[in-house]
C-alpha cells in the first residue's frame, strides 16, 4: 500500500464557514491593544512605528476582520508594520 499524501493542486479547498461562526465585532481589550475577532484570537496593537499584527487568523475572513475591523476601530490599516 502506497503512503497517503496531501491533496494535489487539483484539489479546491473547503469552503468558508459561516460568518456567524467566527464573526464577532471588533474592540479594545485595553491600552493600544485591540481585537478584531475574539472567537479566532486575532489581536494587534497600535504602537508609534505602525500596527503590528499579532494573529491574522484565516485567509477567508482577513479583509472583513481585520482591515474593517481596524477602520470601525479608527485605525489605519495603511499603517500596519510589515
């Protein structure tokens, strides 16, 4: 029997859950750390050399979490630290 191996380039990935699975609306956990989506434990903190991102979680929900996230916080996403 040949060993299994990951899906190959063919293989679609899964779809994305649920939105109200894993949307929850983003906030101030304290001092100039925020959270864009606390069921998933994405964090960044807003620090005087730009916004460093701590954990951006899943691809899917990338631009609704974070970078919307980030405006209705009031944060610039153009200043995010890469």
């Amino acid at each position: 029997m040949l060993p299994q191996t990951a899906p190959g380039p063919d293989v679609a990935p899964p779809p994305p859950p649920e939105r109200a699975t894993w949307y929850t609306n983003p906030g101030k956990v304290f001092d100039n750390l925020y959270s864009w989506q606390p069921r998933s434990i994405g964090l960044g903190a807003d620090h005087e050399r730009g916004i460093i991102l701590i954990d951006t979680v899943y691809d899917y929900n990338s631009e609704e979490a974070i970078v919307e996230g980030m405006k209705k916080l009031g944060l610039d996403p153009a200043t995010v630290n890469t």
